[in-house]
C-alpha cells in the first residue's frame, strides 16, 4: 500500500525528533545555544533538525520550495519562496526558548503552501506523542482522529495571550481591554502546543503579535478545520506568503468574535 502524504512527513517528523532532537533535550552545551536576537533563541538541534526535515521533504515532493526558519534567517530572500506554486514551510523546533532551558513543550511544525495558501499541516509534540494534521477542506485530526473543536466551558472564557513581541502600550491595551472579559493566562510560548490547546478545551482564545509562516501556517489550518477560528484581527484570512502583525484564534467563531470585540 502507497504511504499517505501524511504518513511520509509524520514518519520523517518522528525520525528528525528522535535523532535530532530528543537526545539534546537537557543536554544541551551553552555553546551550543546561540541568541539570535533579543529573546529569539537558536540551538544545534534546531539546525541540524532542519537540514534533515528539508532533505527529507524534498524527496517526497521534489517539485516543492521550501522555506526553513532558519535557512530565512539566514538569507531574506527565502521568504520569497512562500507565494510558490507549491512549498514546504518549516518551523524545525518550535519552542526553542523552552527546550534550550530543559523544559516542555516544543514540537516540530511543518505546512505545505500553493499559491500562498495552506493545504495541509502537521504539529509534532515529540514527547507527548501527539500528531495533530490537517488537509484543506477534510477536516482536522489528533493520531488519526478526526476532532471538533471544543470551549473550555467556563463561565469567564480563558486567554492566552502572546505579549512577548508587544510594546508597553500594546502591552496596555490588551491589559485594560481584554482582561475584564477574560480569564488571562501563561502562554506556552510554542504554537505546536497552544494551537491544540485552543481545540482541546484547555484554552478558549489567543491574540499573537508576531505572524510568521512557520509558526502559525499549520496550526492556523489545523483550528479552522477542527471548526475554530484563526484569522487576522479584522476577520481577513490569514496567508503565510503575506507579512504582517496581529493574529486572532479561538475555539469557535463566536469567542472569535467576542476577542475581536476587545481589540482596539
């Protein structure tokens, strides 16, 4: 029997964890983590995890660009390659602030664009195990099967709220405007796990600041589908060939609706 799409990259995603990933996790050298930037972390194992995971996906679609995380901090011009015909985008491990401190989650996140826009997504949680993956228009799964997105249920729906990336006074504004509906709690600071948080019933809504294709092309995908809803502030679709700031997602259409209300 022919391996499914699905079946390829999830065997691949497991591979690059357990040779490239998992046996650094708390054995990590401090020179084998280096600051990218103010609070943007990069470690051996996401690099050496990205050179696995683009050769890998290279050879189940030769025709497909790709576009790694690093491989476009690298050189700009990848970003280019987002609006292609059709193309992988890359997160090699997500969550790298977290796994360079020996803590949890971090996960492997990989979308396959055309034409700029989301067909189908995976997010690996190495440790847990979990595969959440989606295809346009079939549907969201978690191992295999096929979920509805659910609220938490509580009277005060709950927040996640990305402040890393926000100034003081976004910082403000989410404070005054947003608090007194919500009930505000940590974000995880890995799109590979708050995304399943978000359909799973342990989170209701989250605004992110920062839109990058590699974090949120997948999950974005993965939520519409399970029957949530991830979309810019103002309702638009969200496109990962396309720059910008501001990304809501929630569990349902209405708590989007009611986050939206919130936002200046």
């Amino acid at each position: 029997m022919t391996a499914t799409l699905t079946d390829q990259v999830a065997a691949l995603m497991r591979e690059v964890a357990e040779k490239a990933i998992l046996p650094r996790y708390q054995s990590l050298a401090s020179s084998e983590i280096i600051e990218k930037a103010h609070d943007d972390l990069v470690t051996v194992a996401d690099r050496e995890s990205e050179v696995m995971l683009a050769d890998g996906l290279a050879r189940i679609l030769p025709e497909a660009a790709i576009v790694g995380e690093e491989a476009a901090h690298a050189d700009s011009a990848v970003m280019d390659r987002r609006g292609a015909d059709l193309c992988w985008i890359i997160d090699p491990l997500d969550g790298t602030n977290n796994f360079a401190r020996g803590k949890a989650p971090f996960g492997i996140i990989i979308a396959l664009a055309a034409g700029g826009v989301t067909q189908a997504g995976w997010l690996w949680d190495p440790l847990g195990q979990r595969l959440c993956h989606a295809e346009l228009g079939k549907g969201a799964f978690v191992n295999g099967e096929r979920i509805d997105a659910r609220p938490t249920g509580e009277d005060k729906p709950v927040a996640a709220i990305s402040t890393v990336f926000m100034d003081e006074a976004q910082r403000h504004e989410v404070q005054r405007n947003v608090a007194p509906h919500f009930r505000l709690v940590d974000i995880p600071r890995c799109a590979a796990e708050q995304y399943p948080r978000l359909a799973l019933g342990v989170n209701d809504v989250s605004v992110f600041q920062r839109t990058l294709a590699w974090d949120h092309a997948a999950g974005v995908l993965w939520l519409n589908e399970a029957g949530g809803m991830a979309a810019r502030i103002d309702g638009s679709p969200y496109r990962p060939d396309q720059d910008g700031t501001g990304l809501l997602a929630a569990a349902s259409p209405s708590l989007f609706e009611k986050l939206a209300a919130c936002i200046p």
